[in-house]
C-alpha cells in the first residue's frame, strides 16, 4: 500500500470520538507534518473559537472553500485536515477525486464512540490534557440512538468506500487503538511520503475514559438490545465498511388496537396526529408503538395485515416558520444561528419570548435571511449539510417509501375530514381529530407578505409543486 504520487496535501476521514483529536497530535509531532484540525467544520476554522485561519477568514471560506483549500495545498511541508460527515458537503467530492490528497480512514469501535460521545455530551468536555482535570459521568445507554449513531457512521463509511473505488484510489486505515502506537505512526507517515520518525508519542492529550463499559453505563443490559436491533453488523469489521443495510424505521410510531402506522416528517409538529392516535387506543401518546428495529417493523407488519400506513404533510413555509421558531430563535442550533448571523448580519432573540426591542421587522429579516440559507443549503451551496428538518418533505417521503409503501399522504390543514378516509379504510370509526391551537409571540402570520412566499418558493418549489400546495395562507 502507497500513497498517491506527488501528494501535496492529506485529510483524516473520521468521526467524533474516533480519536481524531489523538491522531492529530501524533501527526504534529513529525517534522514537516501538520494536521490543521477541523477546518471545514461550520462552526469553526479548525478548532474552537479559531474564525481565521492560513489567512483565509470564516466568511471567506463560507462563500467559497476553495479558497482555504489552496491555501492548505500551498502551506509549507505537508499539511492536512481532519474531515467529518457532517463538515462542508462541497469539498468532499473534490478532496476525493484529487489523487494529490491521501486519504487516511480513521476508524472506532462505534459502541465505544457512542459513549464516549454521550459522556462527552455530558460533561462537556472533549479533550483530556491533564488527568487533574478528568470530568467523569455515567450515561445511559438508548438502543434507537445507538442504531442511528451506528447507521450514520456506516452511511459515510460505505460513501467513502464509494468514492474510493470509483475515483480509482486506496486508503490508509488506521484504528483507534493504533492512534497512540508508534509503530503505526511511523509507519503512516512513510506511506504518506514523509522522511520523518519519532521515537515517542505525543504526550499532550489523554485517553479519557479508559474504565470498562460496564463501568460507564447505567444500564449496561440494555447494550444486548441495542445489539439486537442492528441487522448483520459485526463491531469488530468496522474497517472493512460492512454490508449496506435498509433503512432505519425506528420513527414510526403505530397503534396498538388498529393496524394504523404513522410515519413522522421531520421538522414538523407531531403532538395532534400522536393524540388522535392516543386517543384511538383509548392511552396516552407516549404508549403508542414504536421504536422499532427492522425485526420488530416486520413482525408488526406480519401481525397486521391489510394496515394503513400514512404520513402528514405542511405547507413549505409554514414548516420552513416552524423550525426558524424552534431551532433558530429558541437557538437550539446554534452553529446555524451562528452561521446566520454571520452571513445575513441578522438579531436573533435567545427565546421565543424576545425582548422587546425585538420587533416584527427583525422577525421578517432573520426569517427571510433563513428562507435565503434553505435556498443555497439545498441546492449544495453552503458548507452546512442538510438537515431532515428541513430537507425537502417530498425527499423523505420517497426515503420512508424505499423501506415500505406509504398508503396515504395526507396534508396537516386537511386533517379533521381526512381522518374519515383513513376510518373508512380501516373498516371502523375513528376520533374526531382536532388540531390545538397554539399561541406563540412569533407568528408567520405577523410578517406575511408577498417577499417571504418568493423566497419560500424560491427554497421549496420542488415540494410546492409535488404536494399541490399554493400560496401561504393564515389558518
């Protein structure tokens, strides 16, 4: 195994808790290697805190990465990057196809990253220089966010794998546990080109959590479920990128005393439709079926047939409001605030309950400067991913459909007399369904006009037009 000929640059393939930070370190600690950290993360130029880097600023990265890419080719001896799934989608495929870059593949054990994330999660801190300052915090273990940790680590892992294969090029895989050993080191920075050895480590950052696993857990039982629900994966060929798998169906949540499955879109509210279905088993929203592993969907599957499976949609822009109004000025997202801010120089309140110099223009500006972002986000110009809140609802219907049909597709201002077709299929009478009226201080309603449906169908015509919807009115 070689490097390419004539390379110029390398970049880390990894994850969070992967060791990458580890692995970085050792790398700095050759002459004539440097590791420039996360360079292309939204959040950031490398690491925390960091808006400049190489002479390129954070906005002039945003607008085109290029630019810090150069500037990473041009640096003096042979530098490098680490590069996670969810970094600048529009460097990948360039940084692939380049025969220049080497590709080092950083894997884990994805048990072990998960914990390690939820513990990091916890305490909040992420690099371990002096075991004085060691933080430490027993999480508990989720089956349906260990197979999704799981499902999107394979998901970038099989992409890259792709990539390989058809631009024509080979990898260095390098483990977790060989981060820190020097022979594998050594051996790495050879395949890179590099005349360059080290004799020792670097001693500037510790492993974190060395404890077992049982030690870290609360529920440690529950890993055998979460084991369970992964269909033909085998941990320890983490490597070699196993099999692809179907789809996740873990969001559907289904009725006990009628073969009636709801699947979710994501950005939506979903506490009426989850009541109406309470409501029909006579219990609670939070007894309904779900959580279900490919087996487990199956069975429900098998045991109900004839079922009806449907799912809801909103309009575009009313959706697009509502995850402005929870993850932007509630600021549960706070890289995409950040990024906001920065590009469109908008005010953001800190909650939905904004003080008063926050007034309906500010509200119209940042919604209109959000509705820009979706615009350029889903058409692959931002160096933020697309997030199933507020991806095409039209994308993911086809994505739930690929792992079973979806009967019908029913639109949320329609619903009180749509349940009747869904009680007529089902061969009984269902609820009345009734939407709650929800009073919120930011209203879409209070900054309609004719600008902001542009910019909603500039953002999500496709979806206008697949789900038949027109122009935005106040219910």
């Amino acid at each position: 195994m070689t490097a390419p000929h004539e390379v110029t640059y390398f970049v880390v393939l990894a994850e969070m808790r992967t060791g990458s930070n580890l692995l970085e370190s050792n790398l700095n600690e050759f002459e004539g290697l440097t590791c420039l950290g996360e360079v292309f993360n939204p959040a950031f130029m490398g690491h925390q805190g960091c808006d400049e880097l190489l002479g390129i600023s954070q906005a002039q990265r945003d607008t085109n990465p290029l630019f810090l890419l150069d500037a990473i080719r041009q640096h003096d001896g042979l530098a490098g990057f680490r590069y996670f799934h969810d970094h600048d989608p529009r460097i990948l495929n360039t940084i692939m196809e380049d025969p220049r870059c080497a590709k080092i593949v950083l894997t884990r054990n994805p048990l072990d990253s998960y914990v390690s994330l939820k513990i990091a999660q916890t305490t909040q801190q992420w690099k371990l220089g002096d075991v004085k300052t060691k933080r430490s915090a027993q999480v508990t273990f989720d089956p349906v966010e260990f197979e999704h940790h799981v499902t999107q680590l394979q998901a970038f892992q099989l992409r890259i794998q792709r990539m390989l294969q058809t631009f024509g090029q080979s990898a260095f895989y390098i483990a977790y546990d060989d981060a820190n050993d020097l022979a594998v080191l050594n051996g790495l920075a050879k395949w890179l080109g590099s005349p360059a050895r080290i004799d020792k480590t670097s001693d500037k950052l510790k492993r974190q959590n060395p404890e077992p696993l049982e030690q870290k857990l609360t529920n440690f039982h529950a890993v055998r479920e979460g084991m369970a629900r992964l269909d033909r994966f085998n941990l320890s060929r983490t490597p070699s990128f196993d099999p692809a798998r179907g789809g996740m169906v873990w969001a559907y949540r289904a009725c006990r005393n009628v073969a009636l499955a709801y699947a979710p879109l994501a950005g939506g509210d979903d506490t009426d439709v989850l009541d109406w279905m309470a409501a029909i088993d006579d219990t609670t929203r939070d007894t309904l079926l779900g959580a279900f592993s490919p087996d487990s969907w199956q069975e429900w599957l098998r045991a109900n047939s004839g079922h009806i499976s449907f799912t809801v949609t909103r309009h575009p822009l009313d959706r697009a409001h509502e995850v402005y109004r929870r993850q932007v000025l509630q600021g549960a997202r706070k890289n995409l605030c950040q990024f906001l801010i920065r590009t469109y120089d908008i005010t953001l309140p800190q909650n939905d309950s904004p003080p008063g110099d926050y007034s309906p223009a500010d509200h119209k500006r940042g919604f209109a400067a959000f509705l820009r972002f979706l615009h350029a986000n889903l058409n692959g110009q931002t160096g933020m991913t697309t997030h199933p809140a507020w991806a095409l609802q039209s994308d993911l219907i086809a994505d739930i459909a690929a792992r079973g049909p979806i009967r019908h597709v029913l639109r949320d201002d329609r619903l009180e007399n749509s349940v009747h077709l869904l009680g007529q299929t089902c061969g009984r009478a269902l609820p009345e369904f009734r939407a709650a009226r929800r009073r919120h201080k930011l209203t879409l309603a209070n900054i309609y006009d004719p600008e902001i449906e542009a910019l909603g169908r500039a953002a999500y015509g496709e979806d206008y037009a697949r789900l038949g919807y027109g122009d935005w009115r106040a219910p």
